[in-house]
C-alpha cells in the first residue's frame, strides 16, 4: 500500500501517519524529518535547508526529489509506505509519478486532511521541540510539560523559528498558492479521500480507515 498524506502544515498528517504505519505495517516517511535529521546534523544539506525553512519558504525541488527516490526505494519500503509532507508543488507530483512508476504497481491511495487555517495557527504555534532529541510535540496534548516523551530530557523544549505565527502565516499563504494545486494534478488520476482534520484525533483515524477500506475494494 503506498499512501500520500496531504494538506496544509500543522493539518496532523504526521499524527494520523504514525497511526496508520503501525496499522499497516509500513513506513512512515516525513520529509521534514529527513530535513530536520540533515539540519541537527549540520550536513552541506542540512545548512543550505536551514536557510530556506526559517524563512518560511519551500525546499527546492531537485533537493527534494533526490532525497525522496533514495528512500522510496531502499529495501525497507518495498512492501509501501506513508509519505507525509510531499509532493508539494506540481513539479513534485509530476516526479513522484516517475519515481513511483519505476518501483512497482502498488494502489496509490492519496488522503486530504482539511483545517481552517486559524486552527491550525493556534496548533503550529503551541509545537514545540526537544533541544537534546528534536522531538516535536503540541503543549495541549502533552502529559507532562516538562519532560520529553521520547528521550525523557527535562525542561528541554523550545519553539522553533518555524513555529512562530509570522512564519507559519507565510507558510499558509505558499500552501494555498503553490502546495494546494498539487490535489488539481491528482484529481481523475486516483481516488481522492477527504477527511475533516479538525476533527478528534481518533475519529479522524475512524474516518481514514472507513474509506481507505472502502476504495480498497
């Protein structure tokens, strides 16, 4: 099963991807945490993305698509996967398509998350990451806000520059301008599913695994 995961920055498509890559037993791939790893990092990569995401803006394509055929095609994803956060642009998808028709035949399932984008400022903006592991979480859904769920660090959280409401205003505004024509390119090329990401946490993942079911018949 290969999946693209798609809609606006801070819709929770890297929520619902963890969900259904433990359903499923596929990989969930981020391209803002492959981003993020060459950031910490500091590869030439890393630096030259650093640049370009604390303004807000997008990654070019050439960089992008190299990283993205590198990991569709190792071993690890050859049964499918979950692509969270690409294609974002036309010319994207267009490479996508050639990089998927030279893997397999694999049904290509591509999900929409929708959100108000005043919800998804207030989202956005309460992130923040673990200093020491680089873990992203909500304040609003952590248990305990001073300890980090995933390396256990205490009081290591900050707010990233991307997460300030300035930047992610910005962000929105390229995503309606630019990322959204990427649902054009798919439509009448596979099945669209469209799914309310405003909704509860669980009942958004009800509500994928009711059609994903559904238009794999």
């Amino acid at each position: 099963m290969q999946i693209i995961l798609f809609g606006a920055p801070g819709v929770g498509k890297g929520t619902q991807a963890k969900f259904l890559s433990e359903k499923y037993q596929i990989n969930h791939i981020s391209t803002g945490d492959i981003l993020r790893e060459a950031v910490r990092n500091e590869t030439e990569l890393g630096v030259i993305v650093k640049e370009i995401t604390s303004k807000g803006e997008l990654v070019p394509d050439d960089i992008m698509a190299d990283l993205i055929k590198e990991t569709l095609t190792a071993e690890q994803n050859k049964n499918g996967f979950i692509l969270d956060g690409y294609p974002r642009t036309v010319e994207q998808a267009g490479l996508l398509e050639m990089i998927l028709s030279g893997i397999n035949d694999k049904k290509l399932f591509f999900i929409h998350l929708t959100a108000d984008a005043d919800i998804i400022v207030k989202r956005l903006a309460n992130r923040r990451a673990c200093n020491n592991c680089g873990y992203i979480v909500n304040l609003d859904l952590l248990e305990n806000n001073n300890k980090c769920p995933k390396c256990g660090s205490v009081n290591s959280f900050v707010k990233r520059k991307d997460d300030e409401e300035d930047v992610i205003r910005r962000r929105l505004n390229i995503y309606e301008s630019t990322t959204y024509k990427v649902l054009e390119y798919y439509k009448g090329k596979v099945k669209i599913i469209e799914i309310d990401g405003t909704d509860d946490i669980d009942r958004v993942t009800k509500n994928i695994l009711t059609k994903l079911e559904e238009f794999s018949q």
